[in-house]
C-alpha cells in the first residue's frame, strides 16, 4: 500500500514509529505495536505502528528517527506492508528460560537492537533475560564482538594501543584527561573515547567540552589526529562507537538494572572498538562506587581479564579507593578547571586527582614497557612536571577544533553562587552522595559551568564558619533548588 508521508517533528527516543489512521491501521490488519515496513527512495525501515485520529485514510504519520533514515518530504508516496516478528525475539525468549544463546542468535540480537527493529520493551526483556540468567564467558565474548562490530571499527598500525576506563560513581574522579596527554606525550598511541554523564553531574566527554570539541563523526579524521598527535579525547556516540551499548544503557538506568554481561561488554566493545591493545581498568571500590564489596571486585576482575584474553588484548584491572569525592570540583568546568591546573602545576590543582591520574598513567607506561615495572609513577611525573602533559593537551584541543590557548583562567563558573560554612569545628569525616544531587540540580551537566567546588576535603580540618563548599549556577532559580536541597540534605559531616 502507498501513503502520503505526513512529517512530523517528533522524538520517540528509542524504537522507530510511524502514525496510520484507524482505517488504514483496520485495512492492513494492524495494531498498535505491529511492526510494519515502510520503503522510500530504495531505502526501508522496519517501524512500529500507531494510530492517529489526525491522519486520513491516505496518510502515513513519519516521525523524526523514521525520517532520519528515509529522508522524505510532506506529501511524497511511500509504501507500506506489515512484516513478521523479528527471529531475535526467539532468541530473547530463550535466554529468558535459561538456555545458552549461540554467536549468530547473539549477533541477530545486536543487530537488531541498532536497527531499531526492537522496541524498548523487547529490549529490556533482554536485559531482563541477562539479569536473571547470567551470560556464560563465551555468550559475554559473543556479545562484545557483536556490539563492537555492529559500529565503527578503528584499527592502527602501531602495535601497542593503550586504553582506560574507570567503572564510575565517584564524583569528581576526572584522571582520564590528565593520564591521555602524559601518555601520548611519552609517544605512545591513546585513542580515547569517553562518554558523556547519564546520573552524574559530569562525564569525561562532558568535562572536556569545556575546553574543545568532542564531537568528531568522521573516523578518517580522527585516526588522522591521532596518527599525528598519538591521542584524542572524543565522545563516542558522535563516532557510533558501539551504537547498541547506548540503547542498552538507556534503558537500563529506568530498570536500575546492570548485569554483568552488559557491564562487560559495554566496556569492552568500546574498547575493541578502537583497537586497543593494552586495557587498564580502574575499579574504585567502597560507598562512592558502583563496586561496593571486595567479592564484586574479585569477580569483575576475574572476567575482565578472561575477556582481554579472548580479545586479544592485555588487560590489568586494579582497586582504587572510593570513601569521597576526588579532586575539589564536581560538575563539567569546575572538574575542567582541575584538569588544567594539575597540567599546568598550579598549586590549586587537587593533589588526591593528581596522585591517582600519575599512578594510573603510570601503570599504563610500565604495561606499555615504556617504563620499567615500579618506575612508572617517576615516568608519569617527569612529563608532567616538564610541561609536555600540558602540551600535549595544548595539541589535543586544537586538533579536536578548539583554542589551544585556552587556560585555566578562560574557565568560567556559573554566574550565581551560594558558600556553605561550617556551623562548627571539627573534622571533615563523611561525604554523602547528595553533592551529585546538588549539582544537577544547579543544572549540571546541561550547564557546563553548574556544580559544587569543594573546598574542604575528606579527613581535614576545619573552623566554624569556614566555607566547605560552594554551589554554583547558571540560573538563579536552579541555584535556590539546589541551595534548599542541599539545607535539606547536607552532604557533608564534621565530627
């Protein structure tokens, strides 16, 4: 059957969905959630179906993501036919019943998923099926190889690709764009791609968009920048990197759901993904974590090496605290403004982010054997003590599109702020994790200069009347919200 394509400028935000009237919905034998194909301009999408009282009998209803593939104009012809439900939903079906998926019904799965011919129900039984019914090694390998290959692929010439990645949930916890320019200035090749803040008030790519572009699509581009400067510090999604982990994660947060199959995968895919060769995974472990017991850590790291093995990759995973926050500043400029000043040996730099980025860094230079085992902190020092981190990042931030004059003076803050004091003296002892809260709630991430600076850190002393913190806004309503949550829920203990 043909329709008049009817446009409309409306986001589904996940599965593709077009719009027919009852009578055309009634003619075709369809209901709502039957998927239909929809064909224009040799090109097709498989959709699924809504019904419109706004639509005459003629008419196809085309929302945004369904127009992003076919491309149509108002009033051009497209046709129309229902089609069958999608194999991969079998095989959904049969991991919900415990049994072991094979590598094709894996990769029929992905494959859907990216197509969009799943819908977010479908999806999330998948993800449900994973909860229930852990995914053997060799269904985890599977799975990473789909989801990596279902995306851009990033291959080198040079034989040693480093990478890193931090599980997450400690605020403020930005090494990745201080231990990329030391290990690119010690010549050696670090493609990173990071993505940007889903609960928290920053993401690596959020924080680094303070200083530059992240957004770079084209692959060719961006192996030229780094086949000249070893490094880059990207957001993923713009490179379609892995394109089905971000569906997955979307509908994960609603579920607070994280089985580990996807946990893995998502990590590793990205990771295969860009080719890397050598994989230093950091686990912080304790109340700020996602990894709260010494038996999850133990686990995690058992499968992630299992994996880099299948891989074909080296892959170290080490334990690293998470009590409170790291660094001084929680939201995208406040933690750019860490970054610069760790680079540029301001003595404002947060020494807690310094020291675990030089030991990060280190352990990736002595993987590498660029460093000798048990010199690699001295390594990591001497490059950033010497300035070329600080260079490297110069040449990272122009290469990406930005201006590498840039300092930590030209960050700016958000415009309002309020200071938190002291109502006694004591010891900072406990940090609750109501700072994230606070911080979006003064419009981080959305607003690169939001968020909360801390001015006292776990374990130091203060005075009455001291600041211990300070929130700032773009918006003073934002801040208001932000101020009487945090009287509410003060983040912060002194004992």
């Amino acid at each position: 059957m043909k329709l008049k394509a009817v446009i409309r400028d409306i986001y589904s935000g996940g599965p593709l969905i077009i719009s027919l009237s009852t009578a055309t919905a009634h003619k075709l034998d369809l209901f709502p959630g039957d998927r239909v194909k929809v064909s224009a301009h040799g090109k097709y999408v498989i959709a699924v179906s809504d019904i419109s009282e706004e639509l005459r009998k003629d008419e196809i209803g085309i929302l945004a993501e369904v127009n992003k593939c076919l491309n149509l104009n108002d009033g051009e012809l497209v046709s129309i036919e229902p089609t069958e439900t999608p194999q991969s939903l079998t095989y959904i079906r049969k991991k919900l019943d415990n049994k072991k998926l094979t590598k094709d019904e894996i990769f029929s799965i992905v494959d859907d998923i990216v197509d969009n011919v799943l819908t977010e129900a479908e999806v999330a039984y998948l993800i449900s099926a994973a909860y229930i019914n852990e995914f053997s090694m060799e269904e985890t390998e599977s799975l990473v190889r789909a989801m990596a290959l279902s995306g851009e692929i990033l291959r080198w010439k040079d034989k040693r690709i480093l990478d890193i990645h931090c599980i997450g949930g400690v605020p403020g916890n930005r090494t990745t764009p201080i231990v990329v320019p030391i290990i690119a200035a010690a010549g050696v090749i670090i493609p990173k791609t990071s993505s940007r803040a889903i609960t928290s008030p920053s993401g690596t790519a959020d924080t680094m968009e303070v200083l530059t572009n992240v957004e770079i699509k084209d692959s060719e581009q961006v192996k030229r920048v780094v086949n000249r400067i070893s490094a880059c510090l990207l957001w993923g999604g713009a490179l379609n990197i892995a394109p089905a982990d971000d569906k997955i994660i979307r509908i994960e947060k609603p579920l607070s759901l994280d089985p580990t199959a996807m946990l893995l995968s998502s990590i590793m895919a990205k990771k295969y993904a860009v080719g890397s060769t050598h994989v230093l995974i950091d686990i912080p472990l304790g109340y700020y974590a996602k990894v709260e017991s010494e038996a999850r850590y133990k686990e995690l790291k058992t499968k992630f090496e299992d994996l880099g093995r299948r891989l074909h990759m080296t892959v170290k995973v080490i334990k690293t605290d998470a009590k409170g926050p790291i660094g001084k500043g929680i939201g995208p400029a406040l933690e750019a403004r860490d970054v610069m000043w760790i680079l540029e040996a301001d003595e404002r730099g947060p020494e807690d982010l310094k020291d675990k980025s030089l030991m990060l860094a280190g352990t990736l230079l002595e993987m590498a054997q660029v460093a000798e085992k048990g010199k690699g902190i001295k390594t990591a020092k001497e490059i950033l003590h010497s300035g070329k981190a600080l260079r490297k990042m110069k040449q990272i931030i122009e290469a990406q599109g930005g201006d590498s004059s840039i300092t930590s003076k030209d960050i700016e803050v958000g415009e309002f702020s309020y200071d938190f004091r002291a109502e006694k003296s004591g010891k900072v002892t406990y940090f609750r994790n109501h700072g994230l809260s606070i911080s979006r709630l003064a419009g981080a991430p959305k607003d690169k200069k939001a968020g909360i600076y801390l001015h006292k850190k776990l374990g130091e002393h203060v005075e009455e009347g001291e600041i211990l913190f300070t929130v700032y806004s773009e918006s003073k309503r934002k801040l208001d919200e932000a101020v009487e949550y945090a009287i509410d829920n003060f983040p912060i203990i002194i004992k």
